[in-house]
C-alpha cells in the first residue's frame, strides 16, 4: 500500500495525522511505502518537490489521539538490510554489479560503465577480491571505494558513477549564505538564524597525508608498493621549525595498480582534507539546497568565507515551527597547502 503524505522530513513523530484509514486496515499493513513531500505557494507559482520515497520501518498506532507514526527510511534500506556473499558476483565487472543489485532491489540502475576489470578474477599482473558475507550496500560502497565512483539512491534510481571533480566558483551550482557584521545596526545580520558556526580541525591544518599500500600477484609472486598524496608531503619536523608532523593515513587495498593506487590517495586526500572546516546553521525551508550544491559562505571577512560540500540537511514541518531546514557543510581550508 502506498500513502503520500505532506511532510517535509521523515523521523521520530513526524507522519502523525488522524486522516488515515481505521485502524484495523493499518493493524493489516505489513509493508507501507511513503512519499514525502513538500508544495510551497509564493506569488511565483507553486514550487512542489519529492524529498524522499521508501518503505516504512516501524509504525505505532495511538487510539487515544488517533494518531499513526511512521519511521523509515528510503530505498537504500533494501541494501542495507539484505546480506549476500561476495563470491556471487565474481567475475563481474563494477557496472555490473551495480546494475546486478539494482535490479534485484526493484531499483532503476543509473549506472557508468567500468569495464577495466573483473572483480574475483585473476588478471595478467593484477587480483581483486569480493569475499565474505555482506550487505549489498556494503559491497556496492567497497567497489566504489576502488574505483573512485560514488553510489546512492535518489527515488528509485540508484546511481553508480565517478566522483565528480571538485567544484570552482565557476562551475559550481551554490546556496549563499550571506553575514553582514554589526555596523550601521548594533547586531549582526544574515539570511540564516542566530546559530551560525564555524568549527575547524586543527590536527588537519598542520598537515595531512594519505599512503595507500597495495600489492600486485605476477606468475605466485607478490610485489608490494605503496603510492602517497601529497608526494613530496613529510611527516617529520624540519629542523629549526616547530611545525608539528603531518598526520598520516594509510589504506590497504589489494589488486591495484600503482596508477589506481596514486589516484586513490589522491582521492582520498581530498575527502578527508574536507573535515578540516565546518559549518552549521538553520534557516527558513526551500525546495533549492539539495546535497549536490555548494554553499558559499560570504561577509565574515575571514578564512570561514568559502565553498563548503553540502554534508547534511535536515528538513522539518510542523505547525508551530512551520517548514525549516538545519545544514551542515564541510571543505578544507584554502590555506591547506597541496604539494602534488
């Protein structure tokens, strides 16, 4: 059975309404889809936009109030929940096994080929393995780990594709969150509510390095390497300087090539170096920030002023809070210095 329900977040004592059927054709459900959505009405037009379909997890039934509860989540679920073994789909190619497990879920697969290898399979210099028992959101994350490809769910497409390149000002799609410091007026103003934060890591500033160690099988021999990012990074401290030493990350990952490995630290410097600065605000609800724009912080006059990568929004409606959104973001400093 499917509801669409107006609601613009999906948790804990959000779906109550006494507007569904009795009670005893709930207390038959056993599985609930729901689409929730939001329908904003401006002089403009109406904007109305689907934030999440899924299936419901948990639903509680109040007689007294008349009230159903729902709590799910959206199809990602499906993945998490089910478990199968590794080995079932050796000998496929990443593409593959995306489209393989979107399909077995139900799910359109929104997929980029990868054709370079198999997983499994033994190649002419090179191994890589799927082995043991795990969800198959696990699995499909593990290959996009190798590959540098990222995996979600958005309605019911799943996409498998590459990493997107970082975006510049230019090329950027952003949400401007605009501070105005006390002058003309005796308080600061902004677009946003009283809390907005800045917070950054001060263990990434002073420096930060990614190892990724791999080994190759040629004719039941193992050569091992290991590729790092940034190349000329250190890890000591410079004699006469009391700069503190890098922090080192390193990641073990079979069956690469040392061209996949370089790529890979690379890739994963630029993740985690994104902890370094971090943002969080709230403000009134909109149907325009998604988790794929950047937001542009502006007028603080300092380091804080940047793109930050969208990390979270949390959208609520209520009738005495009304339709509000709580954000929170993250990038790395642009004083973080890259030495390729």
């Amino acid at each position: 059975t499917a509801y669409e329900i107006s609601r613009s977040d999906w948790s804990s004592d959000v779906c109550s309404s006494d507007l569904f059927p009795s009670h005893d054709r709930w207390g038959e459900q056993t599985k609930i889809t729901v689409t929730l959505f939001v329908s904003i009405t401006t002089a403009k037009g109406k904007d109305e936009k689907q934030l999440i379909v899924g299936h419901a997890d948990k639903m509680r039934l109040n007689l007294a109030r008349g009230q159903i509860t729902l709590e799910g989540r959206d199809f990602t679920g499906l993945m998490i929940d089910y478990k199968s073994a590794g080995e079932s789909y050796k000998n496929y190619t990443a593409s593959q096994i995306a489209t393989m497990i979107a399909k077995s879920h139900g799910l359109n697969p929104v997929v980029t080929p990868f054709n370079k290898w198999r997983f499994g399979e033994f190649m002419n210099s090179d191994v890589a393995h799927l082995t043991g028992e795990q969800t198959d959101w696990d699995l499909l994350c593990n290959i996009a780990g190798f590959i540098n490809y990222r995996v979600y769910v958005d309605g019911y497409d799943l996409h498998f594709e590459p990493m997107p390149p970082d975006p510049t000002e230019k090329t950027a799609d952003q949400y401007v969150i605009r501070y105005v410091p006390k002058g003309t007026l005796a308080y600061p103003q902004a677009n946003v509510s009283d809390d907005l934060e800045f917070e950054r890591n001060l263990s990434i500033t002073k420096g930060l390095v990614v190892e990724v160690m791999s080994w190759q099988v040629r004719k039941k021999s193992q050569k091992q390497f290991t590729a790092s990012f940034p190349t000329k990074g250190s890890t000591s401290t410079k004699p006469g300087t009391a700069r503190a030493k890098s922090q080192v990350y390193r990641i073990i990952r079979q069956g690469l090539t040392p061209q996949a490995a370089a790529s890979l630290a690379q890739s994963m410097y630029q993740q985690i170096s994104k902890h370094e600065m971090k943002m969080s605000c709230s403000t009134g609800g909109d149907n325009i920030l998604n988790s794929m724009m950047m937001i542009r912080v502006e007028g603080t006059d300092s380091p804080f002023d940047q793109l930050y990568y969208c990390d979270s929004i949390r959208r609520s409606l209520s009738w005495d809070g009304g339709y509000t959104m709580a954000i929170q973001a993250k990038n790395r400093s642009p004083l973080l210095e890259v030495v390729g």
